[in-house]
C-alpha cells in the first residue's frame, strides 16, 4: 500500500508540475476571472501530508488571540452553540465509496493520506464552559451511535441532527449533558450507496416552522449516472411539523455552512464546485438562495458556462442558471459559514461580515484554502475583498489542521473545527 501511495504520490505531482494554477486573488469577488478550461486523464493534485502541531497553533491577526477550546477529539467537524452556552462539537467522517473509475483510486489514496489516520467518533460531544474563558469545565458525549452526522439545529425543545441519510429529532431540555431516548426520524435524506457528498448542512428557518438542509452532489459531474441524482446538489425546505419537504435552491453541487444573514433573513450557503476542469476553475462561492433558483450544476458553472462534459446537454437550463454573489477562488472547499453579527468577543472591525472555513485544495499544483477567512458584508450584501482571519494551518509541507464548521461561542468568540487537528479552536480579542 505504500508503495502504491508513493507512486500515486509522484505521478500526481508531476501533473500538479505542468499546470500549478494562477493568481487566486483575481478569483474573490462578485466577477471573479474564469480562465479557459482545461482537462486531464489525472488531474493536478496536490497535498500535504498531516503533522501534529505540538506547541504551534494557528496565526491571527494583531488585536486577536487564538486557543485550544478542546483537544484529542476524533475529526470535529462541526459546532453548534446551544442558548445556555454548551457547545456541541460534532465527530464524525462519511462513509466509504465504490470505486468506479480507474483514477478513483489513486484519488481516494491521496485525500486519505491527506486526511490522517484514526477513526471518527460518530458522536456529539459537549463541553461546557461555564467562566467563558475559552477553558471548558465538563467535556462529555452528549449523543452516541450516529450515522455520518454534520449539521445540527434546536428549536425550542427539539433538537435536530443531520445524519447522512436522515434529519433525527432528539427531545432536549436545557443544561442536560446527555440525552439518551432514542431519535425519532424526522425524514429520509439521500445517502448510501454511493453517497459522495456525504456532509449534511442543517439550520433552522428565523421563525422556526422549517428546516434547511444542503445535500450535495452524488459525482463531480453526473459519472455515476443521473439516476443517483436525485435530491441532490440541492437545498432542502423540510416542515418541521409534518416532515414534507421541497427543493429551495438546485443546481449546487455540494452546498455547506447554511446561514440566515442576519440583517436581511435571506439564506445564504458556500458551495464547493466541480473538479478536473483545470486548477483555477471552477471558483468555490458564496451565495445567497433564491427560492426556486437553479445554480448551474452540472450543466453549467458562474452563471451561463457551460461544462461540455455534461451529456445531453440543457440550454434551457444553462439559460435559467444564476450567478454567485461572491467568489472565494478555485478548490479552497469552503464547508463551515458563520455570520458575525454576534461576534461580540471580537474587534468591532470582525462583526460585520460573514467567516468562511476553507479546509483546502487537493486538485491543484499550489495549495489554496486552509484558512477561515472574513468576507466584509454592508445591507446584507458583501462588500469588499475577503481577508484572511486565522492562518498557519499549512506550514512549509506539513499540515496541521485543516478548518471545517464555524460557530460563535456564548460571549461572542469565534469556534473553529479543526479534524485534522482533532482540535476546536476558539478566537477571540487580544
């Protein structure tokens, strides 16, 4: 297996060599520069292999200060607040997938080698923080025996986990530090067999009567047949009362970190777009959904490009598809998102605009991503070029950590979910 790995290791830095990618800086925004299409028999790939961080941590800027909220967890990828100021850090990864495609299986070997080693939890884990000096008292397993979950939701006394197959409501009551009564399921998602995009998003509509959940794509661009489709690269609207469900936005291909901005109500997502047509393309976003509206994949990418790939083609819905608002550049794989209106434990100069957790590029010669980012917003809207927050994730061809899920803590400090550092970092002022 080593062997094979070293192999698959050199013959796709050789491909990362002939086409390493351009000035990602021209990328951010609402017109991002969208460079000609390029294909490949093995795409450029390029990753870094894990290493602890010891006695490192992440870098940010002057006036914030960075520490471990919690360590030796088991791939945190998601955090969620509750109202008494527990948080909740979600373990977990997705599960395997077949192989159908001879170049699956050096990919997979080289994102896993990426990812590290050990095992997911598969469990919510809850630490409380009573002094809220970013030093938990209590870190305890709140919820066990899950299946894949990412995203979680409460209202009033339920509380909701996104499995990958399924939205489980639990009965919660405040302070409680385990909940053992079984979940009651709330709806079927698309998961297995295949199920590529495993991750599922989840918050809760401002007035509480609905459910958003983000499904994403079943393939880079329909290889697995449009049958295992279905659902998918999708946001679903669930009725929290009776469990119906309708698609809200389509056309996404893997959408994460689902927010209601703040000041407008309007929900907003950051999408990781397709692969293999080149190291700057096709730039990740964030995206403000439209009820109803249709974003392109897989026919199409920002707007009316098409993807000659996608067979048969659909001009009818090339012509329908709408462009992002906003650019974060190509392969960063945006998957948590936080509005920072709340963010009282930060400079003022951090409260205005929305976090972004990019856990990094593996399909181009120079890595991008691994960082959280801050994209300005003003009426609701962004408003200025995005800036780095908290960096020093990737030092020199190491990585330490890659970030995940985003989430404010009780007195206003920003939480990240690190689950290649098995870490929860926590950011607050200077």
């Amino acid at each position: 297996m080593r062997a094979l790995l070293l192999a698959a290791s050199a013959t796709l830095a050789l491909a990362g060599c002939a086409s390493k990618g351009g000035d990602t800086s021209q990328q951010i925004g609402g017109d991002p520069k969208l460079p000609d299409i390029q294909q490949y028999l093995v795409p450029p790939m390029h990753v870094v292999p894990p290493a602890p961080w010891g006695s490192a941590k992440p870098k940010v800027p002057a006036g914030m200060k960075v520490q471990a909220f919690a360590t030796g967890l088991a791939k945190p990828r998601s955090v969620y607040t509750l109202p008494n100021g527990d948080v909740l850090v979600v373990e977990t990864d997705g599960p395997s997938e077949p192989i159908h495609r001879p170049k699956d299986v050096v990919m997979n070997l080289i994102q896993a080698h990426a990812h590290g080693g050990g095992k997911a939890g598969m469990d919510i884990i809850l630490l409380r923080d009573a002094n809220g000096d970013g030093v938990p008292e209590l870190k305890t397993k709140f919820i066990t025996g899950l299946n894949s979950p990412f995203g979680v939701a409460l209202v009033g006394g339920d509380l909701y986990v996104a499995n990958t197959d399924a939205i489980l409501r639990f009965p919660y009551q405040t302070g409680q530090t385990s909940i053992t009564a079984a979940g009651t399921k709330l709806l079927d998602l698309p998961g297995g067999p295949i199920d590529h995009h495993w991750t599922k998003s989840l918050v809760a509509s401002p007035d509480g009567t609905k459910l958003y959940v983000g499904v994403g794509s079943n393939s880079n661009i329909t290889e697995n047949g449009m049958d295992a489709e279905r659902g998918r690269a999708a946001i679903w609207e669930v009725d929290r009362a009776s469990g119906a469900y309708r698609l809200y936005g389509t056309g996404l291909r893997n959408p994460n970190g689902l927010q209601f901005e703040p000041l407008t109500n309007v929900l907003w997502t950051v999408v990781n777009e397709r692969d293999e047509l080149g190291p700057d393309l096709v730039p990740d976003y964030l995206t403000s959904v439209r009820d109803g509206g249709f974003y392109g994949w897989p026919y199409s990418y920002w707007g009316q490009h098409v993807d000659p790939r996608v067979k048969p083609q659909r001009p009818d819905l090339v012509a329908k598809a709408i462009k992002p608002d906003y650019g974060l550049s190509s392969h960063v794989a945006p998957l948590g998102m936080v509005f920072a209106a709340n963010a009282a434990a930060l400079p003022a100069q951090w409260r205005s605009g929305a976090f972004i957790g990019e856990h990094g590029s593996w399909d181009r010669g120079h890595l991008n991503g691994y960082k959280v980012i801050y994209v300005p917003f003003a009426e609701g809207r962004p408003s200025g070029k995005a800036v780095d927050v908290v960096t020093g994730f990737v030092e020199g061809e190491k990585a330490h950590g890659r970030p995940v899920g985003l989430g404010l803590d009780k007195t206003g400090a920003l939480l990240i979910a690190d689950d290649l550092g098995n870490t929860v970092w926590r950011v607050s002022g200077g």
